[in-house]
C-alpha cells in the first residue's frame, strides 16, 4: 500500500496550510525562515499546489485522486464541490472527525488495522464511501485498549464533529446524517484550480 511518507512541517509550509488542518496543534519548521520562494507563481503552479494540497491532507496517492476526480465529474453540481465531499465521506476521514484518531494519518492506521465497523462489518478499507445512515462504531475486539479507552470517561477530549456526522459524547459508535456539503471542509482550497488543472 502506498503511504505519503513525507514530514508534516516541512510539506505544510511548502503548501502554505496550517498543521492544524492535518490535526497537529504544535508542529512547525524554523527551517528556511525566509524561503526561496518566487514573489509570483504561474497559473499552473497555483492549479498544481491546489491539488497537492488536498492530496496530502486527505493522505491520498494521484491514481487514487485522479479516479475521484473522474467520479465527481460525472456526478450533478459543481465538480469541485462533488470531488471534496466525496473526498470527505472517505472512512479515514470520518474517523478523524468523529474525534477517534488524533490525526487522519492516524485514523487510515486504525482503519486499516480492522478496529472499526460499519453497520456492524468490519471494514478495514481507508478509502470506503460512507453513506447517510451508516453507523461506524468501534469493534468489541478494540474497546479495551488504552487509545479508545481514552476517549471515554470524564477527561473525554471533547471534538466538535460535523453537523453531518453526530457522536454522542463518551461512546464509541457515531452516525453519518447527512452528506457532507462544500461548508464542511474544514481547510482553504481553492477547488476550482483543480478542475482548470485536470480539464487542460
């Protein structure tokens, strides 16, 4: 399986995206403080940054990106919209949302580790579509461990979920109400850039 191995800080800054868009509160480089960057970059260079952004926030590979792309183009509405919620109902992504992993790299390890369920299956798959009305719950197996154990009790961290997902606090099951929408991405992306990108 192919894994973006590269370092969170450093890609960050290259992006122009804050850590806290990929769960890390306190990460930053000193490296290179002042850059080397041009005052001004080209249309593809912008186009081209757009993607790789969300790409590496979603932990995405471009064959993978490319396919959802393809997906949301043939869907109704605004291709750039269709392929950032489509991106979102990704299984990782939930997780990381509903507040059972730290970060989404963390949340494609468990998915992929067979700590979750949907609808009473255990999916193992980062990349499954979730639908309205899925349940995704934390598998019997897993709930004694000390990483779900946390999110129990009082000392509970508390995560403000999506108004299309809904956890009710201290379980560890949560429920896909709604489709996300364009409003629940919770990063700047210019996702217009990406369509003028792939169209050429």
């Amino acid at each position: 399986m192919a894994r973006n191995m590269q370092p969170i800080a450093k890609r960050c800054k290259a992006l122009n995206l804050s850590p806290a868009a990929m769960g890390y509160a306190k990460k930053t480089t000193n490296r290179n403080p002042k850059g080397q960057m041009r005052k001004k970059q080209s249309e593809y260079a912008m186009q081209l940054t757009e993607k790789q952004k969300v790409k590496f926030v979603y932990g995405i590979m471009e064959k993978q990106f490319h396919m959802y792309y393809e997906k949301a183009s043939r869907m109704q509405g605004k291709t750039g919209e269709n392929l950032l919620t489509l991106i979102e109902r990704r299984l990782d992504n939930v997780v990381y949302r509903m507040g059972f992993a730290m970060t989404r790299r963390e949340a494609r390890q468990l998915v992929t580790h067979g700590h979750f369920t949907v609808n009473g299956q255990r999916v193992d798959i980062p990349s499954f579509l979730v639908k309205v009305g899925d349940v995704i719950e934390v598998r019997e197996k897993s709930r004694s461990s000390v990483k779900f154990k946390r999110l129990l009790g009082e000392d509970a961290i508390v995560v403000n979920v999506p108004k299309w997902l809904e956890r009710a606090k201290n379980t560890l099951e949560g429920k896909v109400v709604a489709m996300p929408t364009r409003e629940d991405v919770d990063f700047p992306v210019e996702e217009h850039l990406i369509v003028e990108l792939y169209s050429k």
